[in-house]
C-alpha cells in the first residue's frame, strides 16, 4: 500500500496547488510558465522600459475585475479596481496551437470584466501575441493625463504583432491610435449574450500617419473593423477577412481604405463609408440588409452582392460602379442620391426593386446590363 501512496503524495506535491498573485512594476526579464498557474493580477502590472515579459504556452492569468457590470475602470492615484497590463517594454506571449496562453477574468459572474493590455510609446516593436485567448476585457481611462483605452488589446503610438488570437466578449477586441501600426492577421473575434456590449472587433482612429495591417480575420456576432482618420496620406489594404452577423461589417469615417477581397454574410451593412476615397474590390457580399453604403467617393469594382436588401447606396459625387453583380436582393440594385456618377458594365438581374434608382442627378452615365426596371428621377 505504501508503494503505492508515495509516488501519489509525489505527484501531488510537484504540482502548484496554490495561485500565483502578480502585481506591481516588472523591472527585470521575467518568465511566466505554467507551472504556476494560474496567475492572478491583484494590482496593476507594468512592464517597464527595456525589459521583457515572457510568457510560455498553457499559461494562465487571471485578472481582478470590478465589482459590479459597469463599475469602476479608472485608473488614478496608483489605484483601479478593474486590473490591467501596461507594456513599455516588451510582451512575448508566444502560445501554440495546442497550448494557448489565457488571458481572462478572475471570477465565475458572466457580467463582470477586467480592464486592458495597454502598449505605450516606449513599448518595443517586437512585441507579440500568438495563440492567446484574451477575454472578457472592458475598457481604462487613465484620470491623469491619459486617455481611454477601450480594447483587450490598446496600442498607443505602438507596433507589435497579434495572430492566431482569440477574442471574446470585449468592448473593442484591438484599439490602435495616436500613430499605431500593428500587423493583425488570422484572429478571431466573437461576442455571445454574456457580452456587456454590442462589440467591435478592431477599432483605429487618430492614425493619420501610419496604418495598419489588417488580413484573414474572422469576425463573428458583432460589429467587425471601425476606422476613423487613419493613414489619410495612402491606402490601407483591409483584405482576405470574414464577416458574420456583423452590425457594421468595415466602417470607414475619413480614411482612404483598400477593402479587397472580404467575405461578408448577414450583416447588417458590409461596407459602410465617409468622408474620403475608398476603393472596394472583388469582395462577395451575401444576405446582407445593406451591401455598400457611400457617403463619400468610391470606387466598387469586380464585387457579388446578392440576396440581401438593399446592393448599393450612394450619396456622393463622382463615384465609380463597375463590372459588379448585383443579383437576388429584396431592394434596389443600385440607389443614386444627387451626385454624379460613373456606372458601367455591371450584371444587375432579379432584384425586387429597380436595377437602378436615380434622383436629383444631372450627370449619371452609366452601360450596364440591367434586367430591371431603371427609374431616373432628375430634380
């Protein structure tokens, strides 16, 4: 019997029967492992300038959360209730396939959440995530001085590199501003009814300088990518990404976007724009209520928007539609709102409403092959 008791009480020994509270300034390259798991963040934790933050696959941290669903995220007086990360060095958060790294709340309640990881200015640019999980995030304002950082992921003038991550229930899974420049690619991004907001999955804004790479994404159950002002001086690619049950597919407000090659399926709007040129190219849009929205300039060329609502809207001068097929939907093909338009050599057949609905433009020209009635209302 006794053979038979020791390796037992071995076993049990070898293993770390107790958590790992973590908190405060990491001053020196350090190691988590999963060995000593999990860790529990009771305060803050910043990762200071020039030192590393290793973390191994299985590992696990767990956050501390506020006490109450929308309670209290401000960080001010060294203090916050909600806990979160500030990286100004570097995060190498390596998982595998078989073996991701969690990053999650501290508690059993579905409506509690913990704050933000945070890459600041100084953060170093090799910084990465591969296989994580990053869930149940909210958001951190920082009272002194700072801003609110919305995403379980906020980069702050930062480059680092995230992929192979999945994120749930969030506020906005990545924020990026002030100049950010992350490569995101192969994430998935998800809400279910435990979510304490509708979701956005990637959210940039304010970066007028710099832009960032953002490929083969999937998006389910909420809102996808929201851009406000963001590398006004070029295009950015946005490309090989899927969108499902998505409010807002892509949400462009001031930023010239290449929007290539997505797959949307019942969202409620795949592409929606403002306020600057973006092109949109051979993407396939399907049961969506709305496929583009325009309030500004674009360019749609080589697109399938089929058995949705409504195909395109415009409001905006000087737009080009071309070589589209806009079939199946339960509204209008195309509808023109006082501008000036090129439409030329699109497939528009079988949709309940107009092929083409025009009002209050003196210039429209457009050769395309319509199935459908077309109603120019010239006022």
């Amino acid at each position: 019997m006794k053979k038979v008791l020791f390796p037992f009480i071995f076993i049990l020994l070898s293993l770390n029967l107790f958590p790992t509270d973590v908190q405060g300034h990491i001053s020196e390259d350090t190691t988590w492992s999963p060995d000593n798991n999990p860790y529990i963040v009771i305060d803050n934790i910043f990762v200071d300038p020039n030192v590393t933050l290793t973390i191994l696959p299985g590992t696990i941290v767990k956050f501390n959360t506020s006490t109450y669903p929308i309670g209290d995220y401000n960080y001010g007086d060294g203090y916050s209730e909600a806990k979160f990360m500030k990286v100004s060095g570097k995060l190498k958060a390596e998982g595998t396939a078989q073996d991701s790294i969690i990053f999650t709340k501290n508690c059993e309640e579905t409506d509690r959440r913990w704050g933000v990881i945070i890459f600041d200015y100084q953060s170093d640019n090799t910084s990465v995530l591969k296989h994580c999980v990053i869930e149940y995030t909210y958001q951190m304002s920082l009272l002194i001085g700072g801003d609110t950082y919305y995403g379980g992921l906020s980069l702050s003038n930062a480059e680092i590199t995230v992929s192979n991550c999945y994120f749930k229930n969030f506020y906005f899974g990545i924020h990026c501003f002030y100049n950010s420049e992350p490569v995101i690619y192969n994430n998935y991004f998800t809400s279910d009814e435990n979510n304490i907001e509708p979701g956005l999955g990637i959210y940039c804004r304010d970066n007028i300088g710099a832009k960032p790479f953002i490929f083969y994404n999937r998006f389910i159950n909420s809102s996808g990518i929201g851009f406000h002002e963001v590398n006004i001086s070029s295009y950015t690619p946005v490309a090989y990404n899927y969108f499902y049950n998505c409010n807002n597919g892509i949400h462009l407000r001031e930023s010239p976007v290449y929007v290539y090659k997505n797959n949307f399926l019942e969202c409620s709007a795949a592409i929606n724009t403002d306020d600057f040129e973006v092109v949109i190219k051979q993407n396939y849009i399907d049961s969506c209520s709305n496929g583009i929205i325009a309030h500004y300039k674009v360019e749609v060329y080589e697109n399938i928007i089929t058995n949705g609502g409504a195909g395109i809207t415009l409001s905006c001068n000087n737009s080009i539609i071309e070589n589209n097929i806009i079939s199946n939907n339960s509204y209008r093909g195309i509808r023109n709102f006082d501008n000036n338009s090129s439409i030329m050599n699109n497939l528009i057949i079988n949709n309940e409403g107009e092929g083409i609905y025009a009002s209050g433009s003196d210039n429209i020209s457009y050769i395309t092959q319509v199935s459908q009635e077309t109603s120019l209302h010239n006022m």
